[in-house]
C-alpha cells in the first residue's frame, strides 16, 4: 500500500509541476497526517422538527424518494445473508 501511495504522489507531482505548482504545496495539501475538517459544518438539523423522531424522518425521507427497504431485515441479515440463503 505504501508503494502506491509513494506513486500516486509521483504522478500528482508530475501534474502539479506541469500546472506550476510546487511539490511542497502538493505535501502540504496530501499530507498523511492532515485530518479533514469539512464535516464539521454537517449536521440532520432541519430534517425532523425539534424534538421529533430523527429516525422517522428519516424513513420518510427515504419512502418520499422510493429508496426504502421495508422487507424488515437486520444487520446481522446484511452482513451474514438471511438465514433461509445460508
């Protein structure tokens, strides 16, 4: 993984290089040890009333967009398979 991650950064060095930037902008910006920040802002405010059921709103959100599953199984059916398919 190492070895890809060190080729990877060849190749954005080499276009960066070719669009005038610098390599330290590059190690600056893609820096293994650089956390991203820009979740911070990310938040379900506003889609359930305050006080409300979140998980329910959520339910219907998904129903509103026809994305809701509701043949009732578990995690554990996801990651596993249901019972019946083992």
């Amino acid at each position: 993984m190492t070895q890809q991650a060190d080729e990877v950064r060849e190749v954005l060095r080499a276009v960066w290089a070719a669009k005038g930037e610098d390599a330290a902008a590059l190690d600056e910006d893609c820096s293994p040890t650089k956390s991203c920040k820009n979740m911070v802002s990310v938040s379900f405010d506003g889609l359930a009333e305050p006080g409300s059921d979140l998980s329910g709103a959520w339910r219907e959100k998904l129903a509103r967009e026809g994305k809701l599953d509701t043949s009732g199984g578990t995690i554990r059916d996801l990651v596993l398979g249901r019972p019946e398919s083992r």
